[in-house]
C-alpha cells in the first residue's frame, strides 16, 4: 500500500511539474517574442515529455536501465493504442498530409533505428550521439518547412500552444512556474521510482514490466490531458501531432539524453516482444492514417482493445 501511495504522489507531482514548466516556459517565450510556431513546436510537443524524459534519465543514472528504456517503449506504444484510442472515441481524428508525410512517417523511421541500434543488446554513447543528431535534423526540417508557409501543419504548432491557458503575467510568477516545475519534475522521478521498484519487488515482477506499464502511463499523463482536451476542443490535429511529437522526442531525445549520460543494457523481454509491440503500433497507426487521413471511432476503439491485449499480455504471459 505504501508504494501504491508513491506511485500515485509521484505521477501527481511529475503531472503537477509538467503543467508548470510548460506554462512557465510557454509565458517566457511569448515575453521574449519567441513566435507561437516554435512554442507549439518545441515547448508543447516536447515539454509533455518532461515526465518521460526526467524519469528515464534518473532511472538511468541510478543503474535501472530496466525502466528507462521500459518507461520510453511503454510510453510511445500506450501514447498511440491508449491516448489515441480514447481521443478517436470521443471524435474521429483527421490529420493534415505534411503531418502525415513528415511526422507519422518519422515515428517509423525512429522504431526502425530503435531497432536495428539495440541489436547489440545495448544502447551506448555512440548510439546516443545518432538519436540526437537525428532529432536535430528533425526539428530543423519541421522548423524551416513550417517556417516557410509551405506546411499547413505550422498552424497545428501554433494551436498547441493556444491548448495550454491560464500561463503566468508577470517576471516572478513565470520564474517561479519554471522553477516549481523542475522541482515537482526531480522529486516525482524519485518518488515515482521508489514506488515502482518497491511495488515489482512485493509482486514477483521484474522492473522491466512495470516500466512498461505502470511507469509508462503515468508519466503519459500529460500527454493525455493535452490530447484529450484538443478531442473535446474538435482540435483533432493537435490531439495527433501532439502524440507524434512525443513519441518522436521519446525515441530520440530521452533516450538519447539517458544513453548519452549511462549507457543501458537493453532487457531481453524488450528485445524479445516490446520493441516489435511499438514499430507494430506505429504501422497501424500510419496505415489507419493513411486510409482516409482520420482515425475514425471505430479503428480508436480496435486501438483500445490492443492495448488491453498488450496489458493482459505484459502481466501473464511476458510478465516475469
């Protein structure tokens, strides 16, 4: 009951951080004349990942490579099956061709290297350096494609920012926001981590599971409330490039950043099932994209029920 307890203030306190660094961060660029196009792109897209990434690298640095890459794998394949799936319920999903071109296409493209780089068992610094240089290249084609008034998809950027209200007026209070995200991020790392540990060791699991699992969806929270506030909104392209972004960022910058500090043995049952679970994903998703450029009630509902299946799966048959 104790660890439950940590799991929970620790997705609460990452959830809470997340919020006020983005606020903090989104006020801060728009005193600073930062355009609404490199907000969206850069603070939204990425600042939902703040759980994601803060987690992973702590979870690298205290020799739990387990969680790390399990909190990223976890997080990209519940980020589509679970937060599009529920997003599609509520209204069918329609996504903008660069969008589908450009982000659903680099979402494969990242599982793919994800791929073949773990296929010595292992991410190293060198392996780390490629992710990185790899989201450079992607940010700065998103950037400049955008940038240039070719790309509709600059307004689904800018419209990301407009998701996020209530952001901070004045000096102090964006400060203090910046600051008090950080904080809350560091210490619901920590609490969350000592709760999933605690809570594999008193079940017999092995940390790589719950990482997947538990991890994973908690600190997808920000990603779901964001998406799921874009569904409600009918801004179903924010809902989708907000996931796409994420799961780019997962993939190249968190564990990127994480091998680059620590480099991480990668554990057999991701090798095994896992990473084949979010190139798999990745491929329906384009594919259900592709058929029509919406994802319709009905293929959100059949995303839902992988994700059961992935769940049931995850703790009986791949659950030691």
């Amino acid at each position: 009951m104790v660890d439950i307890l940590f799991v929970a203030l620790g997705v609460l306190l990452l959830t809470s951080g997340g919020e006020a660094l983005i606020r903090g961060s989104l006020a801060a660029a728009n005193r600073l004349g930062v355009s609404p196009l490199l907000s969206g792109l850069l603070i939204v897209g990425f600042g939902t990942s703040a759980p994601e990434l803060v987690v992973s690298v702590d979870a690298a640095l205290s020799q739990r490579p387990d969680i790390a890459i399990g909190n990223v794998v976890g997080s990209n394949i519940g980020n589509i099956l679970l937060i599009l799936g529920v997003c599609a319920l509520i209204t069918p999903l329609t996504v903008r061709p660069l969008v589908l071109r450009r982000d659903a296409v680099t979402v494969v493209a990242a599982s793919i290297l994800f791929l073949v780089l773990v296929g010595g068992n292992a991410l190293v610094r060198w392996d780390a350096a490629i992710f990185l240089l790899a989201l450079l290249g992607y940010l700065i084609w998103s950037y400049w494609t955008e940038r240039a008034g070719k790309a509709p998809s600059a307004e689904l950027h800018k419209a990301e920012g407009e998701e996020v209200t209530a952001l901070p007026k004045t000096a102090l209070w964006i400060i203090m926001a910046i600051v008090l995200g950080l904080a809350l991020l560091v210490a619901g790392s920590q609490v969350l981590l000592k709760g999933a540990v605690g809570i594999a060791e008193s079940l017999g699991m092995s940390e790589t599971v719950i990482g997947l699992t538990l991890v994973a969806v908690g600190t997808s929270l920000p990603e779901l409330s964001i998406s799921v506030i874009a569904a409600f909104r009918r801004h179903a392209d924010v809902a989708i490039g907000n996931i796409l972004g994420s799961n780019i960022f997962n993939l190249l910058g968190i564990l990127g950043i994480s091998a680059l500090l620590q480099p991480l043995p990668v554990p057999e049952r991701i090798l095994q099932f896992d990473q084949w679970v979010m190139l798999g994903t990745s491929l329906i998703l384009l594919l259900f994209l592709y058929t029509g450029s919406r994802l319709s009630r009905l293929e959100g509902g059949l995303l839902l029920l992988g994700y059961g299946a992935y769940l049931t799966l995850s703790f009986t048959v791949m659950g030691a």
